[in-house]
C-alpha cells in the first residue's frame, strides 16, 4: 500500500455541532496525520467550482447552499491508503446506509448535510487538495 494524501471537509453542519476534535481524532486513531488545514468560509464561487462534477444533478443548488451555510474545515490527511482509509471511517454518502461508528452514522442527519467530504479517488484527491491548497498550503511532516 502506498502512502497517498486525501482531500477531507468537515462540512458547516458538522462544524456547527462543534464536532471537529472528535472527527479529526477518528482520524487520527486510524493512522491518518492532517497535513494541511485551512478554516474556510466557501464562497458560492468556490463551493460551485469545488462541486462542479455535479453542476447538472437535482441536488446541486441546495448544496451548495448547504455547503456555504457557516465556516467548514478543510484537510488534507496523509497516510497509508488514505483515500479508501477516509471513505470507510466516514461511512456512506447517506447516513441512513453508513455503517455504525461512522462519522457519518454518528454525526449526519440526512443524505445532504452529512458532516464530511472526502476524495474518492487519486484523481479527484489530486484535483481537490490543489483546488484549496495550490502548491505551497500542505506541511509535510518531519518528525
Ligand atoms: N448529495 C445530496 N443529495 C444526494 C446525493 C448527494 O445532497 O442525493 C450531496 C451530499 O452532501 C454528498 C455530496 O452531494 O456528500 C456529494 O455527493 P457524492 O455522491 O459525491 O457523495 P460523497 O462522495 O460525498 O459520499
């Protein structure tokens, strides 16, 4: 298994539930180190652009709506595995599916506001860390 770097959101409804040092330690219990972290409040150009793959579904509107709500911590999360890693610690996209001990089982009330993004694969990792962190917002670690 290769080390891989994941682009993680602890979206606004999550956030708002003053949930993010619990998440963030479900991350960090599985192996994952944040190597990036960046408290932002999306503009609607960023959450349009960042949700852009999903610009034609019924959904999108009220996502992004959802998505600029109230401030969100964006990650990104270094670790062996990490993309696939992430996706199984945050449990499936509607929360009535996540499997228990989820992020999502624990924290999400419904298939829209449902607490945490995650890249699904090497691309869109790759595509999403640059669209937050351009070239110079992760820290490696060295120690
Ligand atoms: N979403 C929604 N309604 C749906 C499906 C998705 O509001 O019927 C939202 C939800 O916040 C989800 C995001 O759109 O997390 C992106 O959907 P995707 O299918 O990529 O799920 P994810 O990768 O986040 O599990």
């Amino acid at each position: 298994m290769a080390v891989e770097r994941t682009l993680s959101i602890i979206k606004p409804d999550a956030v708002a539930k003053n949930a993010i040092g619990d998440i963030i330690s479900r991350f960090e219990k599985a192996g994952l180190k944040v190597v990036g972290a960046r408290m932002m409040h999306l503009s609607r150009e960023q959450a349009e652009g960042f949700y852009d793959v999903h610009k034609e579904r019924p959904f999108f509107n009220d996502l992004v709506e959802f998505m600029i709500s109230g401030p969100a911590l964006v990650q990104v999360l270094e670790g062996e595995d990490a993309i696939a890693k992430n996706r199984d610690i945050m449990g499936a996209t509607n929360p009535k599916e996540a499997a228990p001990g989820t992020i999502r089982a624990d924290f999400a009330v419904s298939i829209d506001e449902n607490a945490v993004h995650g890249s699904d694969a090497p691309e869109t990792a790759e595509r999403e860390i640059a669209f937050f962190f351009g070239d110079d917002g992760v820290c490696p670690r060295t120690r």
